[in-house]
C-alpha cells in the first residue's frame, strides 16, 4: 500500500480473470517502480487456504503502465485502475491518474486510445474544473467498450457519465447525469448496467465521504432508463452480479 498525493490510498485495484489458469492484477500508484502496472500470476497449481499467498516478484508477466502514461503531454500523475481485453488479446487500461484509456497490443505497441478532459464545476465552491476520472472499463458487444467516470474534488453532484467507445477509441455518451462511478457491471446479453455511486462528499473535508449514501443504480441498454437498485449503502469500492442476478 502506498498514498498518492492528497493522501488517498493506492494498491491493487482489481483483478482479471484470463484463460489458462491465469489472474491479472491492476496495481494503481506511479510513485514506486513496482506500482503503476499489471501483474499476471498463473493459479494453475495455487490451492487457496494451503498455499502461501503470491508476491509481485512471482508475477510471471508485469506490464508497466505508468511509465507510458507519465510520458504524455500536461500528464503528472498516473493510477491504473481497471482493464479490460479484446479478442486480440489487447490490454486496455482505465488510467484514474492519467485520465485516459491506454491500450497496450499484444505485442507490446503503447497508444492513448481516449482521453477524458477536465469537466466543468457546477459547484460554488472548488477548482473552476474537475478531474474526469476513468474508473471502470469493461468489454461491451461488437468490439465496442463502456468507460465510467468518478469525477474529482468537490465531487459535485450529476457530472458522471458512462461513455461508449467505439473500436477506434471515439467516445459516444452512453448515459449521463450520475455521480460518482466507482464500479459498473456490465449484461452482456441485455446490454444492462448496473452502476455503482460511490456515496455523497460531505461539507466538512476532513470528514470525507458520509456514510449510507451510496447507492447502485440499473441502467437500461439505450442508457436512457435508470432504476434505482439498492440504496443507503455504505461507500463502497466494488459491484458484481452472479448468474442469478444477484448483487
């Protein structure tokens, strides 16, 4: 675990699950060589609860991430957060940092796939502009992807979208007027998303986020019809559906 600047925590994000017994792990953070890339373990052998757990040096593939991310214009900090993977077995990488998606061919050949600029604050308070901030990015139907946006400090109400991004990384906005997307999940039989709102930031900073005002909202294939699932939930990092439809 390290801290980014302005204190908040940094580490391994999300895994992904990959065909041959293998896990990818996204490691957020671009303050330490080891942080800010991909680990990929192999589980072939692992038996959960016998065996040791892993460490990063027993990764048998470690893509670096910040290094490409830091290299490009106006970028100063870099946090990869979430991946997805196409049939080409492409990596894209939802950069929380660098505010982009960077792909990474299977051949090791890195570009910016889309960048997400800074959006303008709605609230009196605050910067004139906040961070967008790529959080989740998922694999959607017909080579398409779906990228949900956090939004910065304040963290004002209403300015997170969902972006649909086509095979050249042309973004089209799939659903917007939300907050504060941490995580999604994304049907791929119904086109359904169910997202995550992280929770409202409350007036006193150094309270952070308040308590029981997260919420998870279902939005339908068109993005045009939202349905409130579950709320007065605590702040949460995460969201995932089971085959019964369960959260």
């Amino acid at each position: 675990l390290l801290y980014a600047p302005g204190g908040d925590p940094m580490g391994a994000w999300h895994t992904f699950p990959l065909p041959n017994h293998r896990i990818a792990v996204v490691i957020g953070g671009s303050s330490s060589p080891v942080y800010g890339r991909i680990l990929v373990f192999s589980i072939r052998k692992f038996k959960p609860g016998i065996d040791a757990p892993y460490i990063m040096s027993e990764a048998i593939e470690s893509i670096d991430v910040s290094t490409f991310a830091l290299a490009q214009a106006g970028v100063t900090f870099s946090n990869p957060y979430s991946v997805a993977i196409d049939k080409a077995e492409n990596w894209y990488v939802a950069d929380a940092g660098a505010n982009m998606v960077i792909k990474i061919t299977k051949k090791g050949k890195y570009s910016v796939f889309a960048q997400f600029p800074p959006i303008k604050n709605t609230l009196s308070s605050g910067p004139p502009t906040v961070e967008a901030v790529p959080t989740k990015i998922v694999a959607g139907n017909n080579g398409r992807f779906y990228v949900s946006l956090f939004t910065g400090f304040p963290y004002p109400d209403g300015l997170a979208k969902i972006y649909e991004l086509d095979s050249w990384g042309k973004k089209y906005t799939h659903a917007s007027g939300l907050s504060r997307i941490i995580d999604m999940h994304y049907d791929k039989g119904t086109g359904e998303i169910h997202a995550l709102q992280y929770g409202t930031f409350g007036p006193d900073p150094n309270l952070g986020f308040e308590p029981l005002t997260a919420k998870i909202t279902k939005i339908s294939a068109d993005g045009k019809k939202f349905t409130t699932i579950a709320e007065r939930v605590d702040p949460a990092g995460g969201v995932a559906l089971d085959k019964w439809g369960s959260i």
